[in-house]
C-alpha cells in the first residue's frame, strides 16, 4: 500500500506524533479539574481556621473545640500543673518533646498555661479524658502526661499539638 | 458482517491472555481491523461521538453524585454548593448539563441519518430496535436528571409528567402514587429519581453494547445502502475511521465548549434558577428543548374519543408516536435502503424535518390560538409519514438508478494520488 | 465542499431551534433597557468599583427585605468579584447578625424572646432580613421579597431586567396610567411580569391587559442619593440600578471571568487540536479513493 512512502516516514509520523501528543496534553488538562474537585471545597477551606476565645476557660478548667472536623482540648493549667509537666525527664519518653517544644509564646512570653492539643488518641482514635496526671484514653488504656505526652498504655505518638497563634492575651487562633 | 479474526498476538503476555481471555483479539477484531466502508461520510461519525457523550455524562455524573444531596430541602441548595465551593464545580456541571443537551444533538443526527439511509432496513432491524430502546431510555435519563435541580421547572415538569400516568383508565391514580411514593411530587420522588438517573445511564452502556455487536454482526451502512461486496469496498477501521471519528469529535467539542462556556444556561428554562415551590406554578411548564416534539403531540389531542379522555388520548398518541418509530422497519415497504435514490422519499423526509421543527416550536409554546393549530396539523402529518407515506411511496415510487458496487459509486471521486496533488471533486 | 450542505441544514436547525426557545410572554411588558454592561461577550469582565458599589447598594437598601441565601461573606474577596482584602471581609461580615444558636442554657432566645443573634463571620451565609416565609409575608403586604442571589438567572434579560426593573419605577414621572386608580399598597411597575392590573386596565371583552407591566408590592427604592457612595461617585437612579445589577450579575455567576477565560483557552486548543486531527485524517485518507 504504501511501500513508495517508506522513504519518507519522518514528516507523516511527526504530524502523527505531534497530533497525539497534542490529544494527550488536552487529555491531562481535562483530567485535572475532574481529581481536583475531591479536594477539600471552598466552605470547608473556609472554616479551616478557628478563633477561641480563651477568658471563659477558668484555672485547671478544659473546654473542647471543634476544628477541622476534629475535637481540639484547650486546656488552662494550673502552676502546679505546669511545674509536673515541665519536671519530668521527657527525654526518656517513647516519644519525647519537651513541654517548652509544646507550646507558643505571645509578645515574647511563652504562654505555659495553655495547653492546645487535637483530642485524638494517636493509638486508635479514640477521644481521651481529662484526668488530673493529663489524660487517659479509655479505649485501650493509654495515658498522657500533663503536656499530652504518652507514658504508658499502647499509643506510639505524643498527642498532636495543632498549629496555633495568640491574637491578644485571651484569643487564639487555631490553623 | 462478521468477518474471520485477522488478530496475530504479536508478545508472550499477548498469546498467554489471548487463551484465557481473548480481550485484544475482540478490540482488534472490532476496531482496529474491522472492514469499514470506505465511502462512510460524516454523518457516520455520530455513532463515536455518541459514546464520548455517554463516557462525559457517567464521568462527570458520578463526580456530581459525590456532592449533591437528594432531599427535597437540600438539592437545590446543594447545586449551588456544586456551583460555588466546589473546585471546578461549575465546569463539572455545566459539561453535565450541556452535554445531555448535546448527548440529544447528536442522537437526533444519528437517527436522522439511519433514517435518510435505510439503516433500519433488513438486516438491521434489531439494531433498529436497540437503537431506539436507547433513545427512550435516554429520554428516561434526561428527564429524572432535569428533576434533580429541583427548580421550579424540575418540579413543575415532574408533576405533569407523573400526572401523565394519572390518565390510564382505571390503574392510573394508583399507578401515579407508587411512582411519587405519595400523593404529589415531593421527597420521595426526588431521592428514587436520583436512584434511577444514577441506574439508567449504565443500562444505557449495555444496551450500546448490544447495539455495537448487533451493528458488527451484520456490518455497517453506507451511503449507497449497498452492501459491501469485497475487500476494495472496505477499509479497516483503525486508521481511517479512527482518525476520522477523532476530527468529527473535536469539531463537535468546539460546539459543546461554546455551550459550556460562553452560553451554559442558553438551552435551558430561567424558571430553574428559582427554587420548586408546590404552591406556585410558573407561567409555562416547559421539558428541556429535546423533548418538546414528544410533548406537543402529547397536548394535542384536544378532544376525547369513544369514553376516553383527551388526557388519556394525548399519551396514547405520546407512546404510539414512540412505538411508530420501533415499528419503521416493517413500515418501509421499499426494496431500496438509502433515500439517495429515492427522489419522493426525499421530499418527505425533507417534510418530516421540518414537520418535527415544527412540532418543537409548538411544545416551546402555550397551547392556545395558532400554536394549537399547528400543533394538531403537525402531530397528524407525523402519524400519516409513518403509517401512510412510507408503506404506500415504497410500493409505488420508482427509484433512481443504483450504482453497481461502493467501488464504483466513489470512481472520479477524490483519487488516490501517490503524489503531491489530488483532484478534489465535490 | 461537502460539508456545505450537511452544515446549511445544521444551521437550520439551530435557528429553528433557538426560536422555538423564544418564551411566550404572560402580560404586556415594556421592552426592557440595554445599559450595556462590561461583563457582556466573550471577554467581559466585572467592573470591581462597580461591584463594591452594588454591594454597598443592596446591603443599605435591598437587604432589608431581600435575601442571598447563597452567598457567604468571604465571596466578597474571593477573585472575580468585588475584590475585597480578607480584612475588609471581617468587618463587613461583623456589620450584621445572624442567629447565634442555643446558649448554655439551651435556650436560643432572649429574656424578650428575641432571637440570640451574633456577628457574622466570613464563613457565613448572608444574614437573612426575616427568619422565615411567613415573617417575610407579614412585614411585606402578604408577598415574600424574592431571595436575590440568582435573580440575574431566574428572569429573561437577567441585567437588564434587573436594571429596568429597579429603575423602572421612575420611568414616565407623573404619568402613572389613569385606569389604575387607587392601589394602597401595590405599586406599579411597566417592567414587571408576575404582579396583575385592575380590571379597569383591562380589555372589557377579551381580558387582555391595556397598559405595559402590573403591579408589585416592592415600593420604589433607588430614589437619588439613597445611598452615600464610599467612592464618591454620584448616586443617580441609573447608576445604583446599575450598580446593584452588576453586583448581583456576579452573585448569580462568580465564577463568570474564570469561565470565559478557560473558554478561549479550550477554543484556542480545540482550533488547533481540530486543524492537525483534519491534516492527519488527508494523510491517512490519502491513498484511498473515497
């Protein structure tokens, strides 16, 4: 059929080449918009960030938060309180972080009395309770320290401490 | 015209799937080296881009289905969040929207051209067939589609729709609350609609199936509604309809972008973009624009009939309208398939045309004065084209001369030129 | 060539087609006007001065009555619009109240019974001037203020319905049709569709309607200076008509200058994808008499 045209198969097959090449750039450009729209909307981007007002939350007192989809502990923590977290030797922990490295400063000042903390027990999920050593989760046991350090039971992971800011004095900001 | 396997496994991997599950022969078999007519001309290229509109509408539906919520106070609301939020959302919707407006464009070219050719004739009746189950079903589709915005219209449309099957004698009130799942239109409606517009599509994908195996079976048609007779009438499919199916629908694309783009909200009704409310009915209930003929002839029978209301006559007409089409095969008493040769069936396929544009405006409009009248004339011709005209012109036209093969009706064509010219005649 | 005649009847169709698209109209309406807008063709774009303007307007005079169910406080900044910096947002958000949700009590009312209310955030949906249908029947003459975010949709013209509409009340000063007589309440409109007329403006024999329009119960609002433009532009009826249909020209459709601006992408692509597709089918065609 085309045995005369073996000679110059160059200039058919870049015409063939460059139109394929063209379909499948066309066909990356539809497909993107098609795997975007799973990723998080506008209104739930829009409520990605939250702001707390912390003066109701009195001495030794926790108020839960949702944020994100996920229960966050803003926990006020009494001197004494602060004084255990910061005495014991984290560094022999399973996953060790100081108490400083857990908290944020505003204007300079390390604000040690608030304790942020996403409310998930990094074993399986579930929601641990306040106690007065930090937490115990009741699901399968695990304990965390007044920081929200784990020290005993089967969680592997410190509880995860969000990304936070101070607004003022009494206002953060979480996300 | 099923053809002997021209399929040789060219790798290991290749021959071993080949024994267990012989996929790349079938590909290979049906598109890539099955005998095409070579004198297929663009009207054939809407079977290809009535898959490309099936493949967007499942692709951009189920994407749409992970966002919308069907009940009644959240859908419409839930469109908007589609609309907005959601990125690309827009996009998403409007190709969905569009393209069922296309998805009829095309079907509409595609039928026509069956029609024109005699594609419906022996022995291609049962793709006939499948052909037009495909068409209801669509139908189907679009319409608990359109109910899903739950606008104005989406809710409008549903109740006269529904309310249609209020119109059987007898069975009709009982039949109308099983489908609404109440007394009205309202959520029970709106979340089995949703059920079913997610189902029908897929129905539609295996009827296709069917629809390709019955086309391959027996091979295509061809302008000049001659069968092939040798390998010089045909050309394998992969390249040159391959590549032709591929221009065809990148042109058409350009007029779905057009849509998408710069008019996406052109075919519809403004009355959507207001939220369905059962105490007020808008000022006209209008389908979306494909199915209007169908609903023209449905309000026109005006007059009721031996006890039975027009109501109940006007679906009569709606359903013997749809079957007449099932039914084109055994109308058509002529020896000849494509209308190239047949001078008076041209002029009344030229009429029909006209007469189901004509039918169209009449169901984009109220029914009162002239838009009756037309209406009534309309509906009639269309019975008489089907039940009259094609029995009788087959019987007692005389048709032009035939070519004797697809070969020789393309002589003096555009010839096969090695070199760098070649003589174009029309 | 031989798509001539395939495309003649195509185009055929599609006027046929568009015509029969063409509604019917319920009463007799004045022409609507064509300002004109920057937002039209294929390349239009929101004015943004224009559209913080029309925000300014509906938020001092339609949101009184009229809703916008669909829009949130944070699509104020979003790109495509009005253009607001996200701090500007905040303090136009905290400018209204929305229902606050039950306290600790559980209650979700006041000692007076009064609705908790608390300053919006960006995140939130625009307030709404009447908590429900019937409250909103009940301050408005028995009819409900129409939610607003898709009215440049949901009526034929969509702008320059919008802008007739709103203007359209100051048409013909003092030349209010006689026929109507006393209309307590009710306000007449030339533009307006869905409101009806006194027997006395119709047709005694066949009931068709004598004059344009009918009646609403919106009174008329864009009376000049309404509205203080923090822009300094001078608030004439025409310009806050103008204004506010813009604003609500892109509350109906934000993502409009996103959309054209893939448009002429995707054209552009498609022309050339469509120019090699038709070379390669000569190419591959060539050696074949067809």
């Amino acid at each position: 059929m085309v045995a005369e045209h073996a000679s110059e198969p160059t200039r058919r097959d870049f015409l063939y080449i460059a139109t394929g090449a063209l379909a499948a750039a066309g066909a990356v450009a539809v497909a993107w918009p098609l795997i975007d729209q799973m990723n998080p909307s506008a209104d739930v981007l829009a409520l990605s960030t939250l702001k707390v007002d912390l003066s109701p939350v009195a001495l030794g007192q926790q108020i839960t938060v949702m944020w994100r989809s996920k229960p966050v502990f803003v926990r006020h923590r009494t001197p004494k309180e602060i004084q255990e977290a910061e005495a014991i030797n984290w560094k022999a922990m399973r996953d060790p972080q100081s108490d400083e490295s857990r908290l944020v400063s505003f204007n300079g000042a390390l604000q040690k009395e608030w304790l942020i903390l996403i409310g998930i027990c990094t074993h399986l999920g579930c929601i641990p309770l306040k106690t007065d050593q930090g937490y115990l989760c009741p699901c399968h046991g695990s304990r965390y320290d007044l920081s929200g350090r784990i020290v005993a039971g089967p969680a592997p992971l410190d509880l995860e401490v969000p990304p936070y800011k101070f607004l003022s004095a009494t206002q953060i900001q979480i996300g | 015209m099923a053809h002997q396997s021209t399929y040789v496994p060219k790798s290991g991997f290749e021959r071993w799937l080949d024994v267990r599950l012989p996929i790349m022969r079938l590909v290979h078999d049906s598109f890539v080296d099955y005998p095409t007519p070579k004198n297929l001309n663009y009207w054939w290229t809407f079977g290809g881009i009535l898959s490309f509109c099936l493949a967007t509408q499942i692709v951009t539906g189920i994407i749409l289905a992970m966002h919308y919520t069907p009940n009644s106070d959240l859908a419409f609301s839930s469109v908007q969040h589609i609309m907005r939020d959601i990125n690309y959302g827009w996009l998403i919707r409007y190709i969905h929207s569009n393209g069922a407006s296309m998805f009829f464009v095309a079907v509409y070219i595609h039928i026509f051209r069956g029609i024109y050719y005699g594609s419906y004739k022996a022995p291609r009746e049962v793709l006939w067939i499948l052909g037009m189950v495909i068409y209801v079903l669509m139908m189907a589709a679009a319409f608990f589609g359109y109910v899903l915005v739950w606008g104005q219209m989406s809710f409008w449309g549903a109740t006269v729709i529904t309310n249609i099957f209020g119109a059987i004698p007898g069975i009709g009130k009982g039949v109308s609350q099983w489908l609404w799942g109440g007394f009205a239109v309202a959520n029970p409606t709106l979340n089995r609609f949703f059920s079913l517009h997610y189902l029908v599509p897929f129905l539609i994908a295996g009827v296709v199936v069917l629809h390709v195996w019955a086309l391959h079976a027996v091979g295509q048609n061809n302008p000049t509604g001659i069968e092939p007779k040798d390998k010089g009438d045909t050309v394998p499919f992969t390249p040159y309809a391959t590549v032709k199916d591929a221009f065809a629908m990148a042109l058409f694309t350009i007029l779905f972008a057009y849509f998408v783009f710069y008019n996406p909200e052109g075919l519809g009704d403004v009355a959507n973009n207001i939220p369905a409310n059962p105490l007020q009915t808008p000022a006209e209930i209008v389908p979306e624009w494909y199915l209007l003929p169908f609903y023209a002839i449905l309000r026109s029978i005006t007059f009721g009939l031996f006890g039975l209301t027009a109501k109940f006559l006007g679906v009569c007409a709606l359903g013997g309208a749809i079957l007449l089409l099932f039914l084109l095969p055994w109308l058509d008493t002529s020896k000849v398939r494509s209308l190239r040769y047949r001078p008076w069936m041209q002029l009344f396929f030229g009429v029909f045309v006209v007469d189901c544009l004509a039918l169209g405006w009449v169901g984009a409009h109220k029914p009162e004065g002239m838009v009756i009248t037309v209406g009534q004339i309309a509906t009639a011709y269309y019975f008489i084209h089907f039940l009259i005209i094609y029995p009788l012109v087959g019987l007692i036209e005389t048709p032009r001369p035939m070519p004797e093969s697809i070969s020789k009706s393309v002589l003096g064509h555009r010839k096969a030129v090695p070199a760098a010219t070649a003589g174009q005649t029309a | 060539m031989k798509l001539i005649k395939p495309a003649i009847a195509l185009c055929i169709a599609a006027a046929a087609l568009a015509a029969s698209l063409a509604p019917a109209q319920a009463v007799i309406l004045r022409p609507l006007k064509h300002p004109g807008w920057s937002f039209e063709g294929p390349f239009g774009t929101f004015d943004r001065a224009s559209l913080q303007r029309g925000y300014q307007v509906y938020k001092e005079v339609c949101s009184a009555c009229h809703s916008l169910n669909y829009l949130t406080y944070r699509n104020l900044s979003d790109p495509g619009g009005p253009g607001f910096t996200p701090a500007q947002v905040e303090v136009l958000a905290a400018q209204s109240k929305v229902p606050a949700g039950p306290d600790e009590t559980g209650s979700i009312t006041d000692e007076n019974g009064n609705l908790l209310m608390r300053p919006a955030l960006p995140s939130d949906t625009f307030a709404k001037p009447f908590p429900n249908d019937n409250a909103a029947k009940a301050a408005n003459n028995g009819a409900v203020p129409p939610d607003l975010t898709l009215m440049a949709k949901a009526r034929e013209g969509g702008p320059d319905y919008i802008y007739s509409f709103v203007s359209g009340f100051a048409d013909d000063p003092g030349q209010r049709p006689a026929c109507l007589g006393e209309t307590p309440g009710m306000h007449y409109n030339p533009y307006f569709a869905s409101g009806g007329l006194p027997d006395s403006c119709k047709d005694p024999q066949t009931g068709t309607e004598l004059i344009d329009g009918s009646l609403t119960a919106m009174p008329p609002q864009l009376t000049p200076d309404r509205v203080t433009y923090a822009d300094g532009t001078k608030a004439t009826t025409e310009q806050m008509a103008h204004d506010v249909a813009t604003f609500l020209a892109w509350a109906s459709d934000p993502h409009m200058e996103a959309r054209k601006r893939m448009g002429f992408q995707v054209m552009i692509y498609l022309g050339v994808l469509s120019v090699f597709l038709f070379i390669a089918y000569r190419k591959v065609w060539r050696d074949v008499e067809h």
